[in-house]
C-alpha cells in the first residue's frame, strides 16, 4: 500500500507540474499583456487561491455529487433523462478529479510568481526587441521565457515538493477511496498513525516520505540545470 501511495503521488506531481505551471504562466502572460486595465482579472483568479482547502474539497463534494450535482445536472440535460456521473466514486477517475481540484486551486499562485518574473524583466529589452520588428508573441517565445528559466524552475521544484505533501483537500474528498486509488503517502500515514494507533509504521512511513520527496527534489534539481546568469 505504501508503494502504491508512493505512486499516485508521483502521478498528482507529474500532472500538478503539467497543469498548474503552464496554465499559471499563460494566464500571467494574459496579464503582462494587458497591463492595469486587467487588474480585475488578477482578483478575480487569484480568490481560489485564497480559500481554504477543506472548504474547496467540500465544495467541490456537493459540486461533484451524483444527485444534483453540476456535472450530473448538466449530463441529464444533454441526455434528456437522469444521468448520473460520479466522478469522486470510480477509480480512475477520483485520482484525476481531485488533480483537477487540486491545479483549480494553486495554479493562481503559479500565475503570480509568473507576473512577477515578467515584473523583473527590464521593459527596455521589450522596447528594443520591438524597435527590431519583433512581434509580442515572438518576444514572448524567444526572450521572454529564456528568461524565465530560473522562474520555471523554482515553481517546477515548489511544485513537486508541495504535491508530495498533499493532505487535507484529498483527506476530505475521498479519504483515500474508493478502495485506495487516490490514497497518498500522508493519507496513508494518517490512516496508520491515528485510526489504526499503529505509531511505529506510521512514523516509518513519514520517514519513508521524507526520504523520498529529498530525493526527488535533488534529482530535479540535478537534472533540470537552468542557466541564470543572462
């Protein structure tokens, strides 16, 4: 079972980096490129941000549920009969569903730190690739995201490090079901430390968890170089 969590926490960590850093940068290129009078947007996006994560998972329980919820209510009006969709209760689909909960909320943070890498870049290097006969969108692609290398790769690594550690929003969705296809690591701790009062092997697993996501973040951290000095 721990290696089965340990498996489905590399998926949520593959599919977190996936998801929320591309997204969070196309929506801080949006805005970069739309200056103050997109202000708005910046609010509007970054509430998810800012709410809690139980109250997220509750939300997107009564959302997500069979009867009545949105995506069973929607389903039964193109099919024009009762159609039900439980997405929180088959397996894959849990494991996916709560991702997609999961990038909904934390891929505004990733739009942020993205703003404010664009932030740091000097506006003459934009002024003069302009002056050149640059377009916007080839300034983006061959100046711009060069020079967020070091950005990527800090989000990359908040990224992994975070999605190992995912706990309550998973905890209050599914509790690890059905029959453990979303079980994480901490789950899994949690699960043997306090419902089974088995401490020992539950502090081996948040030990065997330390270890793990360590490793991985050295790893990536040798692997993905990112040239800063420009």
């Amino acid at each position: 079972m721990f290696w089965k969590s340990f498996r489905h926490n590399l998926t949520v960590m593959v599919f977190s980096i996936l998801l929320q850093i591309p997204i969070g940068m196309l929506l801080a290129t949006f805005l970069d490129a739309g200056g103050k009078k997109f202000n708005i947007f910046k609010i509007i996006w970054f509430l998810p941000y800012l709410m809690s994560s139980v109250a997220i998972a509750f939300l997107f329980i009564y959302a997500l549920a069979t009867n009545g919820g949105i995506i069973s209510s929607l389903a039964t009006l193109i099919n024009g009969k009762r159609t039900t969709v439980d997405l929180l209760g088959t397996s894959p689909n849990a494991l996916f569903t709560v991702i997609g909960v999961m990038a909904w909320q934390f891929t505004p943070f990733y739009m942020v730190y993205f703003i404010a890498g664009y932030g740091n870049i000097d506006t003459a290097i934009y002024e003069a690739a302009i002056i050149d006969g640059a377009t916007r969108g080839q300034y983006i692609r061959h100046i711009a995201i060069p020079l967020l290398g070091p950005i990527f790769k800090t989000a990359c690594t908040m990224s992994l490090i975070g999605s190992l550690k995912y706990f309550d929003m998973i905890w209050n969705m599914t509790q690890g079901g059905p029959s453990g296809s979303t079980e994480l690591m901490a789950t899994y701790m949690y699960k043997l430390s306090f419902q089974q009062f088995n401490m020992g092997y539950g502090s081996c697993v948040a030990a065997g968890m330390f270890v793990l996501i360590t490793a991985i973040a050295l790893l990536f951290n040798k692997v993905f170089k990112v040239k800063e000095d420009y």
